[in-house]
C-alpha cells in the first residue's frame, strides 16, 4: 500500500494530479518556482534537474510521478529506480520509454511510464477492445486535444507540454503496416475523420501507441496511432518546422508557437479508436468515439487536456497501491484491464464527465 507520493512538477497537469491524490493518499509537490496559488498538500521549491534534489525529495516516499518535460525523465526513473520508488510518468518521448523498459528489469518497484492520455488513456481503451476478438485485423487509435473554438490558420493552443508537442510532430513513429513493425514520417499520412458532424484531419505522430507495436507484432496486419487537429493545422506544422527549418532549433521553435498560440480556456478532448476483425468466425468492426470538455472541481476550473490527463495516471498509481495491478518491473498501458480502469476512483471520471452530446 503506498502512503507518500512525491509530485514532480507543478504546472498545468502535474497540480491537478496532486490535487486528485491527495485526497486518498499524503501528497507532496515539487517545482523549480515558487506558485502564488494555494495548494491542498506540501510544496517545496527545488531545481528538479539536480540528482540531488531528486534523491533527497524521494527519501520519505514510496511512489513518484513525473509531471515534467520528457528530457528529465531518464535521470528521475533511474533515480527512483535506484531507491526502490515506484515511478510514474506522462511521457510521450520514444527514446525515455525504452530506457525506462530496460531499467524496469532489474527495479524492485514499479516502472509505469506513458500513464496519461496518449499514451496511457488510449492504450488502456485499444486493449479493451481488441481482447474482445479472436482475431485481430486492424488496431486503428486517434486523438485530438485542442481549443473549443479554433482560430487561425493552425487552430491550436498549446494547452500541454510544448516540448511534448514539437517532439511528437519530430521524431518518427512506429507503426505496424501489411504485418511488420516499421517506423514512418511524423506528420505523415493524412486523413479526414468525422465526429460528431465536425471534420478533422489526423497524421502519424510519434509515442502515441507507447509499448503496442511490440504487444502486437506478429498479431495484427494494421496499428497505427494519429493525432487530430483542426484541417490546415498539419499543413502549417510542416512548413514552419520542415520548410523553414525549425525542426533544427527546438528551443526557437517552442518560443515562437508559444508566443504566437495564446492559451485558451475552453478546449476539448477527442478519442476515437476503432478495431477490426473476427469473433466468434465473423468478420466484426468495435468503435469508441468520445469528447470530453473543460470540468469544475472543487469550485476550480480545468481544462479538458488536463483533468483526462490528470485522472489517468492518478488511476494507475491508485490501481498499483490497492494491488490490482504488479507491484514491480515494467507496466505496459494495454495490459491494465479496461473495465479495471474505469470501474476504479480516479478513472471513472471518463464516465462521469464524458460529454453527454456525444
């Protein structure tokens, strides 16, 4: 049974984590600047960077999530690793998630990275689908986090990690196409989707399938995972990083999208996963189409990035601490049981506040 969670990052996702688990468990946040706002659970200032900072936070504490930009993560699991902390994590980053994997062989604790939406939510919800056929001929996810109501060319607002966002447009994508693993061009592989009467394209990004590809290689002719934006957004995205050559100078690149995309209140969440093939001998196609919008809780606003974000990685530390899930080595997100996740706290509130004109 975990008692102390250590937080690590205290931004737009990471306060709300704190928030959720603090209400079963003693919390403690860190962040590298000190926040006017009032917190319900411990604050320390620290530089989270410092293994030293790191090690002397995770002391007193049998479990830690890491709410901070993918590039801090390697050092933070092999830190927690190391003292025998269970570790969480929202990495999207490729690179991370086969570093932690391997650390995960020799840990004493939990290794869960990739425990938010995309991945984590996704996966969790393509599993649940595909478990239902015998046989499996197509796994196809998509996801969409964007403003309610977009404006400009690019439609978006960076209502997470811009970090996260450049790299996944960057780095290539694994993908399992006529049967073999490969990796493909972010940004790549257009198409139009349809939900709820409103049209969006969605593009190969990389990390969303996390473990998947290797779960199912050998299993299924198609798995692919795409990001949903508003049409003309992959168009601009292109040009700017490619054609203009940003992709070459991250940190240019953030501040400039950051500057010229104003945060927004309203946003919405989409998730739409589809699967093909045979149960019971018959040839069957299963769907899950969803939206989810902004909630208040506790009198608070958030966004719907962060609340979807937020209670699924709170369910999966929840589902580690009452036993439902391994209490060492490495989780992979489609390997926790769907109706596990949604029946438990945290993860029913994908039921509870979906979005009822869905």
């Amino acid at each position: 049974m975990i008692k102390k969670i250590g937080i690590l990052g205290l931004g737009k996702v990471g306060r709300l984590v704190a928030t959720l688990l603090s209400s079963k468990y003693e919390v403690e946040g860190i962040d590298h600047a000190k926040s006017d706002e009032e917190f319900s659970f411990e604050v320390k200032i620290g530089d989270v960077s410092k293994e030293e900072t790191i090690r002397d936070f995770l002391k007193d504490k049998e479990a830690i999530v890491s709410c901070l930009p993918y590039f801090l993560n390697i050092k933070i699991a092999q830190t927690a690793a190391d003292m025998g902390v269970h570790y969480f994590d929202l990495t999207e980053d490729v690179p991370t998630l086969n570093a932690i994997q391997e650390m995960a062989k020799d840990s004493k604790a939990v290794m869960a990275p990739q425990c938010g939406l995309a991945p984590g939510f996704i996966g969790i919800l393509g599993a649940g689908l595909y478990n239902q056929f015998s046989e499996i001929r197509s796994v196809k996810l998509r996801v969409g986090a964007l403003p309610l109501h977009p404006m400009g060319q690019l439609g978006y607002s960076f209502t997470w990690s811009a970090d996260g966002v450049i790299n996944e447009y960057i780095n290539d994508a694994e993908v399992i196409h006529n049967g073999e693993r490969k990796m493909v061009s972010s940004l790549d592989d257009v198409e139009s989707i349809n939900i709820n009467g409103r049209q969006y394209e969605a593009f190969s990004t990389s990390g969303g399938l996390g473990t998947m590809c290797e779960t199912l290689d050998g299993k299924v002719d198609t798995l692919n995972y795409k990001t949903m934006r508003y049409p003309g957004h992959r168009n601009g995205m292109k040009l700017f990083l490619y054609d203009l050559g940003m992709k070459n100078d991250r940190k240019t690149a953030k501040e400039i999208l950051t500057t010229a995309l104003p945060l927004v209140d309203d946003d919405i969440v989409l998730v739409y996963a589809a699967v093909e093939g045979k149960i019971d001998g018959q040839l069957r196609r299963k769907e899950f189409s969803q939206s989810y919008q902004n909630i208040k809780l506790d009198g608070k606003d958030w966004r719907a990035i962060s609340w979807t974000t937020a209670c699924s990685i709170a369910a999966v530390v929840d589902l580690v601490s009452e036993g439902k899930l391994k209490n060492k080595g490495f989780i992979k997100q489609e390997e926790i049981d769907l109706k596990l996740f949604l029946d438990s706290h945290f993860g029913s509130m994908y039921e509870t506040y979906k979005d009822k004109n869905n």
